[in-house]
C-alpha cells in the first residue's frame, strides 16, 4: 500500500513538473513576442532617440 501511495506521489509530481516547464516556455515566448511587438512600435514612431527629459520608467518600476 505505501508503495502504491509513494508511486502515484512521484507520477503527480512528474506531470506538475512538466506542467511547470511547459508553462515557463509559453511564459518565455510570450515574452518575447511581447518585447519585439514593442520594439517594433518604438521603431515605427517618430520618437527621438536621445529625449532631454530625464525617464522615469525604471525608477517607476523599482
């Protein structure tokens, strides 16, 4: 019985794991997706590339 118990343990733990990967790669092409979609609409704008006000962005963020 506590064999049976221990080996359907490892199987949930297995597939979790490989649920997880699998969801950390959709995750990392997401991402990527989402960071060339960006690229490409600040590409595309007429934006200069050396603003003389100071960006907040990162200091927003952290």
């Amino acid at each position: 019985m506590s064999n049976k118990l221990i080996e359907q343990f490892r199987q949930q733990e297995a597939e979790n794991i490989a649920l997880s990967v699998k969801f950390n790669r959709w995750s990392l092409v997401m991402i990527e997706v989402m960071i060339g979609e960006q690229e490409q609409k600040l590409v595309a704008s007429d934006l200069p590339v050396d603003s003389e006000s100071q960006d907040n962005f990162w200091s927003e963020i952290a």
